[in-house]
C-alpha cells in the first residue's frame, strides 16, 4: 500500500517538475519572440491660425489722426532655415474690404513681407493675430531756411529754401514728397547738375543729371537729420514774417508697424 502511494507521489512530483519546465521553456520563447520596441514616430510640426488685421491710419499736420481697414494688401511668407531666412514661400494671402485676412502656418520662424511697405520676422508657435498698421503722416519741418531772398524780404520764384527734418522715431521713417503750398518739390541737386553739364557733351551731361539725387524720396534712419534746398515754385510770393509763422512746406512721410500677439 506504502509502495502505491510512494509511487503515485513520485508520478505528481514529475509532473509538476514536467509542467514547471514546459511553463518556463514556454515563457523563454514568448521572451525571446517579442518584438523589439519601436520609438513613437515623430509628430510634425502643429499648424497654428493667424488671422490679420491691416490698417492705414492718416495723420495730419495738426496730429488729427483718422484709422481706416487696409483692403488688397498682399502678405508673403517666407520660411527660414537653420541659416536664416531663405527665399521658399510658405504662404501668400491677401486682406479683404475689412482689412483682415486668415493664414495657415507650422509652428516656426518666419519673414512677412507686407506690399512694399515692411518685411519684419515673426516667431509663429501658436493661434495668433498679426495687427498691421500703415502710418501716413504730413509733417512740418524740423526747420527751414532761406538761402537767398528777391527782394523786400519776400520768398518768391527762383529763391532757394533748405528744409530740415529729425527723425525722432525708433524706427526709420520714409520720406515720399516735400511740397510748398501744395506744390512739389524737386532738389536743387538736378538744378545744379544739369548747369555744371552745359559745357559738356550729352553724354557726360546725362551722367551728371542721372548721378543727381532729383527725387526727394528716401528712408530717413532713427534719429538721423535729413536735409535739402529747393527752389521755391513759380507763382509763389510770401513775406518772410508770414512765411516762418505759416504751414507752406510740408513733408509727406510713412512708417509700418507689425505686431504678433498670441491669442
């Protein structure tokens, strides 16, 4: 009787030695069968919404300022590299009637170019809204001068007058026109070039005329002095007293500024 029972404990101790080395061989295999782990794939980079607002705000020279939406204006965006800026354009849009317009962009940095007006670089990582606004602005002189008088103390035709302006603004400013009571002006520059070259043959005179700084037009840089002298238009004949205490020349002039704010 001892015999049976020894022999059937032996029987229950091999199996459970049988089933435990089945159970590890077992688990060896699904260990060395799983797959290797794979590192999550990479997310691109999330696009964000910039909505645009544009506006054009004139000022007079008395400081009235009047601000209006800037409709039909053009956005370029470029992208940048590792190396700065490059020529790829990742968006182009264009403001409605309200001066507002709405673009897709990846997170990242890029430049806007706006019309002809501004390029600026901006940080884009989420929703945001890029304000723009366009400052025309009429200006006095910071001083003027007269370089020769006609007579009886009065500014009148073929006088000469040196305007100065200061840029006061952190930012440059671009000077468009200069005009005396209404009239534009034009640098005594070409006036002085097309003289020197009347003792010259046509081509020296065309190269004096050309090298001449005719135009007024120019950026002026922060808290830099531009300075010209104009002859003074036909038809005009002030008294100096009223001239200095009078607004006749005025300087037309503009500046963009480019805000992005987070929304």
């Amino acid at each position: 009787m001892s015999t049976s029972k020894s022999r059937s404990s032996v029987r229950s101790t091999s199996l459970q030695l049988g089933l435990f080395a089945l159970a590890v061989l077992v688990s060896g295999a699904v260990v060395f069968t799983y797959p290797q782990p794979e590192p999550p794939e990479e997310e691109g980079s999330p696009e964000n919404f910039v909505f645009v607002e544009a506006f054009i705000v004139n000022e007079d020279v008395g400081g009235t300022s009047e601000e209006s939406p800037a409709a039909g204006v053009d956005l370029t965006f470029f992208e940048w590299s590792s190396t700065g800026v490059t020529t790829k354009i990742a968006k182009t849009a264009t403001t409605n009637q309200s001066g507002v317009a709405m673009v897709r962009l990846e997170s990242g940095t890029f430049d806007v170019q706006v019309a002809d007006w501004t390029t600026e670089t901006i940080e884009v990582v989420q929703n945001s809204t890029l304000t723009i606004r366009r400052y025309l602005i009429e200006a006095l002189p910071s001083g003027i001068s007269v370089l020769a008088l006609t007579g009886n103390w009065e500014i009148a035709t073929s006088d000469l007058v040196e305007a100065t302006f200061t840029n006061e603004k952190e930012r440059a400013v671009h000077l468009h026109t200069v005009t005396f009571n209404g009239v534009e002006l034009f640098s005594y520059q070409c006036e002085v070039a097309e003289q020197s070259a009347q003792n010259q043959n046509a081509e020296e005179a065309y190269l004096a005329i050309a090298a001449a700084e005719c135009d007024v037009e120019r950026d002026i840089q922060p808290f830099q002095e531009w300075r010209d002298s104009f002859r003074v238009p036909s038809g005009i004949s002030i008294p100096w007293r009223l001239a200095r205490e009078s607004v006749n020349i005025l300087l037309s002039i503009s500046y963009t500024e480019v805000m992005l704010d987070p929304s």
